[in-house]
C-alpha cells in the first residue's frame, strides 16, 4: 500500500517540476530529496563514494560532430526560425548534460503499453515488487527508479524521479555483479488514458540511454506504438530492445510466428534488427510471469552495460535524428552559386537601365559635332550656329530622361535584381533562398536614384571633348582656304573699282580653290574624326558601364555573395553534422 500511494502522490508532484524538458539544465543532486537514514530493504541508499563516477567518453568523431551542430545553430539562429532549430538545440543540451554525468551506468527505461506487463518484467529483473502491478488501468502512475550500483543519484535527478520512487534490486551477489551500473526506469503506459503520463513517457524517452520496448501478442502492431514511438526512433534501433512479453499465453509454434510478423512490422518502420552480429535492435521473447527468457533479457542488459557504449550511441542517433530533420533546410542536392554569366548579365542590365549605349552613341555625336564646328567653313559654321543656338553647349549631353522614361529605367532595375535574386537563390532551401532575395530588395533600394546620378557624373567628363593633335593643322588649313576666298574676292572688288589692273584668273583661281578647298577639308576632317569619335563615345559607354556594374555590385551582388558564403558555410558544417566532410549539395 505504501508502493501505491507513492506511485500516486508521483504522478502530481513530477510534472510540476519537471514540465519543460530542459532536463540538462536542471542536474543538481542538492535540489534531490533526501532519502531518510532508515530505509526498507528495496528502497535505494545513497552511499557517497570517495569519487564522483568518471563521465561517459565521447570519441572524436562524435565530438567533431555535436561542434559542427553548435556551429551550425549559432550560424543559423538569424535565418531560422527557433522551431526548427529546437531539436537540434535540444540535442546539444542533452549530449552537454548527459557528458557531466556518470559514464558508469547505464540508464534504461521499460515502456509499453497498458497491460503490456512491462511492470511484472520490471519486478522479474530486480528481484523484488518494486513497481505495482494490477487489474487496474494504468496501473504505473509515475516512473520508479532501480539502480544496480552507487553514484547514479544526479542521473537519477536528471529524470525528475524524487527519492521515494528510488529502488535498489534484491538478489544475489552474482546476479547483482552481471547488472551492475544499471539504472533502470519503468514508465507510465505510453497509451495511457491520463495525458500526464504521456507526457512523462515522451521526456523520459529523450533522456534515457536505451529503451526496452514491452509488448504483448495482442498488441503489438497497435499503431500508436509502431507511428508515434517506433517510426520516428528508427535511428535508434541500437539502442533498443523489443521484448514479446507473455508468450506463455501462446500455443505451439505460434511464438516463433508472432515474432517474425514483430520483425517485419519493425523491418517496415525502418528499425534494423541486429541479427548474426549485426548492429540493429535486438528481438526477444518471454514471459515475465513464468521467467521463461528472463535470462537472455538479463545477459543483453549485462552485455549492454558493461560496454558502457550505450549513451554515446544514444547521442549519436539523437544527431543522427536531428541532421535528418534538418536537411530540407540545408541540402537539397544542388549546388548553388552565383555565376559569372548572371553577374555579367545583371550589370549589363543596369547599364541598360542607366542609357549607357545610348550615352556613349551621344558622346560620340558630339565629338563629331566638335570636330565639324571647328574644322568645317566659317559660312556653314555660321549657318549651324544660326540652327543650333536654341541646343545645349557643345559638347555636354542632355542627360536628364523625360519621367516616362525615368520610369521604365527604374523598371529594367527592378526587374534586374528580381532576376539576379533568383539565379542566386535557384536550388537554395526556402528559408535561405528567401535571405537572398530579402538582401537583393535591401540592397536595390535607391539603386535606380544611385544610377541616375552615376548617369550625371560619368558619362561625359567636365568640359569640351578632347582633341586630336591633327585638329590644330585642319582649323589652320580650313582658315587658309577662307583667306583664299577673301583674298580672292578682295582682288576682284578692287579690279571692278579700278583699284587693280584687270586680270581675272588668278582671284578667280583664289576664290575657286578656297570655294572647293573649304569643303573638301572638312570632309576630310569628317573622316579623320569617325575614329577618335567612335573610341570616344566607347570610352563613355565603358565608364557608364563600369560605374554601374560597381554601384550593383556594392548594393546588390556584395549582399548576395555574403548571404551564399553564409550558406556555404552552414552545408559545410551540416555535411560535419551528417558525417561527411565534403560539402552537402
């Protein structure tokens, strides 16, 4: 009676105390009940030993592993949403918490379903009525506690278990030394019609080193068992046990039968079952009322402890789990990376935007413009003027687009950081490919009122185009055929007047050789200009394009490429997580 009214008094005290699951932050042996000096020949004993238990060794490989998952959540915590980083999070506190601990015992928890008879098997394995066991439903109500050794009170602690619900096996020396460093907990039923004991079901599996899975011919293929538990621990399966508990209810053959049906429910929930040496869960049938297979029970306990392996293997395939669940946000069989072409093509997009062809066509126009002013006659020079005083200064370029256009140039940016957004993010998870496209719009924002200033400053340099050094001799011989011309028409002026003697050859000869020389000079200079006007107006262009590609680089593709490097560097630590060193596409 006094069993049960502490298996009772248990199922209202623990989950108030232990109601969020950070287990790991929680272990302190100062805040556990202390037992009283006299206790019942079952009851647990604390004995202080001269040495605190050494902790469980993680190897190097696993080290390497649980550094890389803290890497990747630290790396990930600003991308990610805290949901989907909380297993992940949840395994680091636990491997950091279970490393602290003894690595001496080894802690495995009975489950199983009501009526199951994982209790009576409980009882069987220690020796003595520890967990009570009935008719009535459910029966268990809290989880008890039995240790085959000192110094596994703070992992005792780590599980909520209070001290009343502590017990220690009575057997005889031989069989105590086969278990020795085991710790082994019976839970509520995990179908339980009270929701507490679910719920202590589902944190006790997350602490635990290993599990004995109970259950019956009746129900074992129940599908909560097989989807709820079995499935999602299919990682696991090392360290698992899946007992076939009251085989003495079977007739003839029908053990063997329910057994191999048993392994192909566990095949078809992904558990590998650990056959001819293999690693995998290991299979057993027996019966907790008669003892029958009791024995080999105990020699795979025996076995399990004293290898001491079975916490590490748990923190193992609890990474394992986590990687898993965390590959659709990290790796999705692609690569990802921003090519040359794509950034090729986003600056020759903005260059687009921002006139660039058109600026270099103009420039190039104007120097033509120069160039026929200066070395072409002074009449058509003088009639040009007439037609070009209402223009801009020679030279200058309007550079100002009218608001139509102010709005499609706007437009061909916009439209040039959707397009490089999504070439950068093609094949990324959706969390990390919406980080690319959140620093494309950061970065595009004032880009187009950037460019357009860019477009002022960059296009022309101040001041009239250059010239060339021939420029000098054309407006000198351009101005000897108009001296020819005046001399020439001069010379006639003073022979109409009488001022000359006649002779009309040589003013005529004057006049006609500056008439025809003037324009064939500049038509000369026309030509001689197409070249240096041609590399003009490109070296305007490729100013105009260089100060673009720039302005998107530093808003637009720096951005991008920070975010992809991020991204490298999360596949890279998620490929550690996962065990592989190469990158994860």
């Amino acid at each position: 009676m006094a069993d049960k009214a502490d298996t009772q008094a248990a199922a209202v005290d623990s989950p108030g105390v232990w109601d969020d699951g950070l287990i790991a932050r929680r272990v302190t042996e100062a805040t556990a009940p202390a037992p009283a000096p006299e206790q019942v020949s079952g009851v647990e004993t604390r004995l202080s030993g001269p040495q605190p238990p050494a902790p469980p060794a993680y190897d190097g490989s696993l080290r390497s592993r649980l550094d890389a998952l803290r890497e990747l959540v630290g790396l990930s915590r600003t991308r990610l949403d805290s949901q989907t980083l909380a297993d992940a999070g949840r395994v680091l506190d636990e491997a950091a918490a279970r490393r602290k601990l003894s690595g001496e015992h080894t802690v495995v928890a009975i489950a199983g379903a009501t009526g199951s008879g994982k209790s009576q098997l409980f009882n069987m394995l220690a020796g003595v009525t520890i967990s009570e066991t009935g008719v009535r439903r459910p029966t268990t109500a809290a989880p008890i506690s039995c240790s085959w050794s000192d110094g596994a009170a703070s992992l005792i602690d780590r599980l909520g278990i209070p001290g009343r619900l502590r017990r220690r096996p009575v057997q005889s020396p031989e069989a105590e030394a086969q278990l020795r460093g085991l710790v082994l907990v019976d839970l509520p039923d995990h179908d339980s019609a009270a929701v507490q004991h679910r719920v202590q079901v589902d944190r006790i599996l997350k602490l635990v080193d290993a599990v004995i899975w109970v259950v019956d011919p009746e129900k074992y293929a129940d599908a909560v068992l097989h989807e709820r538990y079995l499935r999602p621990m299919a990682g696991h399966a090392e360290v698992m046990i899946v007992v076939l508990n009251q085989i003495d209810r079977l007739p003839g053959e029908a053990t063997d039968q329910v057994l191999d049906d048993l392994r192909r429910l566990l095949d078809e929930d992904g558990i590998a079952v650990g056959e001819h040496g293999e690693p995998g869960a290991t299979v057993l049938a027996l019966s907790a009322l008669t003892g029958d297979g009791v024995g080999e029970l105990r020699e795979v306990l025996g076995q399990l402890v004293s290898e001491r392996g079975a916490a590490v293997r748990r923190i193992a395939a609890d990474v394992d789990a986590a990687a898993a669940g965390l590959r659709p946000v990290y790796a999705t069989g692609r690569r990802t990376e921003l090519s040359e072409a794509a950034r090729d093509d986003f600056s020759a997009r903005l260059a687009d935007a921002v006139g660039a062809t058109a600026a270099g066509e103009a420039a190039e126009r104007a120097w033509l413009r120069n160039a026929n002013r200066a070395c072409g006659t002074p009449w058509l020079r003088l009639w040009r003027w007439y037609q070009d005083r209402g223009e801009l200064p020679t030279g200058r370029l309007p550079l100002g687009p009218p608001t139509d256009e102010e709005a499609t140039a706007r437009q061909r940016v916009e439209q040039a950081v959707r397009t490089v957004s999504d070439r950068a993010s093609a094949g990324m998870p959706a969390p990390w490919a919406q980080a690319v496209r959140e620093a494309a719009v950061r970065g595009s924002q004032g880009l187009s009122e950037a460019l357009d200033e860019l477009a002022a400053s960059a296009a022309l340099p101040s001041g009239r185009p250059p010239r060339p050094g021939w420029w000098p001799v054309a407006v000198l011989v351009q101005a000897s055929m108009t001296i020819l011309q005046v001399v020439g028409g001069l010379w006639l002026m003073g022979q109409i007047v009488g001022v000359m003697a006649p002779n009309l050859g040589v003013p005529v000869l004057l006049m006609l050789a500056g008439i025809v020389g003037g324009p064939l000079v500049e038509w000369g200079c026309r030509m001689a200009a197409r070249g240096p006007a041609r590399r003009y107006g490109q070296e305007a262009e490729r100013r105009l394009r260089e100060a673009a590609a720039g302005c998107g680089r530093a808003r637009v593709l720096d951005p991008l490429a920070a975010e992809l490097l991020r991204y490298r560097e999360v596949r890279e630590q998620y490929g550690r997580v996962v065990g592989t060193e190469a990158t994860v596409g």
